[in-house]
C-alpha cells in the first residue's frame, strides 16, 4: 500500500474533524453565549478542553463507523474510497457552515461513505446504515424536542415560587456544567467518528487489524483536531442557534443543554450509535421554547434546518461520488 495515499487520507480526515470542531462547536457553547452565561472566547476555550477530554471516554462509535456502515475496501481502490468520502462531507460541511445552516457533520460523513462507496463497488451495509444511522436520525430529533419539553416543564414546576432575578442567576452559573456536558458528549460522539476513518485506514494499509485496540496516537491526534476546530468557533451557526430559532434565557439554556448532553452519553454508551449533536440540541431548544408558548419558537428558521438535515446525506453522497470519480481518473 502506498505510504503517501496513506498519509494524505489521514490528513484529510483530519482536516474533516477540524472542520467538524468549528461547525459543530455551535453545539456546545451557543445557548450559554446567548444567554450571557459565559463569554464566546472562555465557552469556546472550555468547549475544547472538554471535546479533548471527551473523545477519551469510549470506542463504541468509532467502531460502528470503522466496520457496521461499509464494506471495508482493499487496496488503493479503498484509500481513494476513503479520500472520497471525506471531500463530499467537508465539502457539504463548509457550504452549510457558510450559509450559517447548522446541518450535521455525522451524516455529512456518512452520505460521503455510502456515496463514495456505492461509487467505487464496495458493498454498503444498509441495515447498519438503517439500524444505526438513518434510525437515530429521525428518532433523536424526536427525543430531543419531547425530552427538552418535559425538562423545561419540570423546571417551571420547581421553581414555580422562586424570585425569578435569582433564579435567572443560578442558572447562569448551571450553565457552565450544562455546557460543558455538551462540549464532552460532542467529544465522545464526534471524535470517535473520524477514529473510525482513521483505523479503517490503517487496516487498508495492512497497518492495524480490526479488534486491535485504537491507537493512543489515533485517539489523541482526532481529540486535538476536533478541539483545534472547536477554538477556532463557528459564529455563524452559533447565532443561528442560539438567536434565531428562539431567544434563549438561562433555564432554558440550562434545560436544552442538559438534555443534549443525557441524550449523547446514552446513545454512545448504551447503543454505540453515532447520532448528530446537531439534531440533537437543535430540537431540544425548539422544545424548550415551546413550553413558552408554540409560537415562540420561530418555525420558519426550524423548518429550514430540518430541510438541511435531509439533503445532508445525499448531497454530501454525490460530492463523494463525484470526487471518487476524479480520483478514478487521476490516479488509479
């Protein structure tokens, strides 16, 4: 296998998880920098210790990508598969990251694999894609609108007697845990993405074998990536997140962040499901402001995110197959 394809698709993958961190750092920080409940630079200095710290916590995920999506491919066919694959989901990542869409990462990379692979004859395994993809995708939403709803609520009904001014600052504070729960469920659903890549790599190159533990190395250059991204921030989405579906105050902050977070640690831990963070803070912010009122949310805004969240997969699956076809072209 040559070294150098080797090292490139790393490379790329790499940059893939840099660019996950600056999308998807929305995710984390953007209901507690709405709500004043910390400052852009310290929330997004915090969101990339806690990514780091996070991408540590397991390997489940990472072994859903790296062997339940595709077949794994052989041979310089394989590295180009893979190569693909990551043009069509950076590709898509920049473009959503450009218009301030807040589209999932996750799933550009998986219609890039799936699009790249159908592309080059490698075989897709879609019950996995149905089972631990397509599934979650509609059903984590769901979750986290009825979930971020019922926290809400409950939150309303204990505090129902309190001064609301004190209230408000105590939440501030609870943010600052709330958020950095995100930020560490982030690190433990998206870092193990690319890990996945990365080691279905190193096994095309006869480097690793799977069942082999992931490298230390792996581990901690994705972790690095993804808070380097992280750091770097992602305003545009963040405002799309944290203003435009609804005006965030700090219990409502407090209550979508702490049901993003319970709903990422479950599903990676519980079901190794690689589900997009995403989807998953996005509907719980619309399902905190419903208990305001339904109208509060601004549903023009949700529908046009939800739209994104299904041409993701296919969008990013034809970039890949076309980026695999000039690789055909150019090199093999």
């Amino acid at each position: 296998m040559d070294t150098f394809a080797l090292v490139v698709t790393i490379m790329v993958a790499l940059f893939f998880t840099y660019t996950n961190g600056f999308h998807d750092s929305a995710n984390a920080i953007a209901t507690s920098v709405s709500t004043r409940a910390l400052t852009p630079r310290a929330a997004l200095a915090m969101a990339a210790v806690m990514n780091l710290a996070g991408a540590f916590l397991g390997s489940g995920v990472a072994k859903t990508v790296s062997e339940g999506l595709i077949q794994t491919p052989e041979g310089s066919t394989g590295m180009a598969i893979l190569f693909s694959a990551l043009v069509g989901a950076i590709t898509w990542n920049l473009v959503t990251w450009y218009f301030g869409l807040p589209s999932s990462s996750s799933h550009a990379l998986f219609g890039g694999m799936v699009g790249a692979a159908l592309a080059g004859g490698t075989t897709v395994y879609w019950s996995g894609v149905l089972d631990k993809v397509v599934l979650p995708m509609f059903i984590s939403p769901v979750v986290g609108l009825v979930v971020g709803y019922l926290v809400m609520t409950a939150i309303l009904w204990l505090f129902r007697r309190s001064n609301p001014h004190k209230a408000k600052r105590g939440f501030r504070i609870a943010q600052t845990v709330s958020a950095a729960g995100m930020a560490l469920g982030h690190g433990l659903q998206d870092a193990q993405k690319t890990m996945g890549i990365v080691v279905m790599a190193l096994v095309i190159a006869d480097v690793e074998d799977y069942g082999d533990p992931i490298p230390v190395w792996v581990k901690l250059v994705c972790a690095l990536m993804l808070s380097l991204g992280t750091y770097a921030g992602g305003w545009r989405i963040m405002r799309t997140l944290g203003r435009k579906i609804i005006e965030l105050d700090p219990p409502q902050g407090f209550a979508a962040e702490t049901t993003g977070a319970s709903i990422m640690f479950t599903t990676a831990f519980l079901f190794k499901a690689p589900i997009s963070t995403t989807h998953v803070i996005t509907s719980a912010i619309m399902g905190v402001g419903a208990t305001k009122r339904v109208n509060a949310v601004r549903w023009g805004v949700a529908k046009n995110i939800v739209l994104g969240w299904f041409i993701t997969m296919p969008a990013a699956g034809v970039v890949a197959a076309l980026a695999y076809g000039v690789v055909k072209l150019a090199v093999l």
